[in-house]
C-alpha cells in the first residue's frame, strides 16, 4: 500500500470539509454518522478551521485527526480519536470510568475499502491513543450503530470487543449504538 497515514495540519480545513461531505453521501451514512449532509454542509468556513486546527498536529493535544493520503495527494480515508476523561461531559453513554480515546468519523472510500487502509489509519490512531503519557489511556472505545454489520466486523477483527453498553441511536427510532472497547495492550 502507498497510502500515507498522518495526522492533518490545520491549514487543510477545506480538505477536512470535503472528506466530512463525501462521507456523508456514503450509502452508510444514515447509521455511521450522527450528522446529515445538510446539517454539515451548512457550517460556516469558521467551523470547520476550528475543526481542523483543534484536531492538527499542535492543536490542543486532546483531538487528533488521522487521514490516508494517496501518492496523488488524495484523502481516502479518515477517523478522529477524541481524549476522554472521568470528569469530562458526557458525550455518549456514561461518563467514562477511566482515561481512555473514543474513535469517530470513521469513513473509507468505497474504492479503497479493503485494501489495508482502515487498518493502517486505525493502528495509526491506536497508536498514538498509547503513545499519550498525560494523560495515559486505558482503553479505546468506539460506538456502531447496530444495523452497521460490515463496520462491526472490521472493529472485531481488529480486536475491539464488545463492552455490553447500548445507548439509543440519535434519531428516536428506537435503534441502538453498541460500545466497542481495545483495552491497552491487546493489540
């Protein structure tokens, strides 16, 4: 594979856009994604530099964005790994009990998929999750929808196992998001 993993430089706030756009035109979207494509392309320029400064590389250290990169300079894929702390708001579920990453916005183009990608950005981003001292992570986790089987199997594979916590899917539908946690170490 001659992707490049790397974490995003704050100027790159338009290709951050875009990505975020073409993700949310993936025939996924509805159950990977808890934005639609209006909501998102409606923010202002403003949101999405704050975005992508807050998630570069000598941002505020608790967000980093990781994206493929083809030879050609074309972002293929991406996932943000999000620093979550006991007394942090509670963003899905519970608060955490630990320091730990939670993974999200994870989107692979469609002709990439399979060729090692995902896994090269996730060990990517699990990598720099355990490279963190302060604070030091005990876990990662990361929410899919229960309807996302083929995103599912990907996370299993990888090693994420199965918590047993189930938080309601936005939407009012009465479908449910299933935590996936990598304890350190067990990868």
């Amino acid at each position: 594979m001659d992707h490049v993993m790397r974490a995003v430089r704050a100027d790159e706030w338009p290709q951050v856009r875009q990505l975020r756009l073409d993700a949310l035109r993936d025939p996924a979207a509805p159950v990977a994604f808890l934005e639609s494509y209006e909501e998102a392309v409606a923010k202002p320029d403003a949101f999405w530099q704050e975005r992508a400064a807050d998630a570069a590389v000598g941002g505020g250290g608790r967000v980093r964005q990781f994206v493929a990169e083809s030879p050609e300079g074309v972002w293929v894929g991406s996932v943000t790994v999000l620093v979550e702390s006991p007394e942090d708001d509670v963003r899905f579920g519970e608060a955490p009990a630990v320091e730990q990453a939670h993974l999200v916005g994870v989107f692979v183009r469609p002709e990439v998929r399979g060729t090692g990608v995902t896994d090269a950005l996730f060990q990517e981003a699990v990598a720099w999750a355990w490279s963190l001292s302060s604070p030091r992570l005990e876990r990662v986790r990361l929410y899919v929808h229960e309807k996302n089987a083929r995103a599912a199997a990907f996370y299993r594979r990888f090693g994420f196992v199965p918590s047993g916590q189930r938080i309601p899917a936005p939407g009012g539908r009465g479908e449910l998001e299933l935590e996936y946690v990598l304890g350190r170490g067990e990868r």
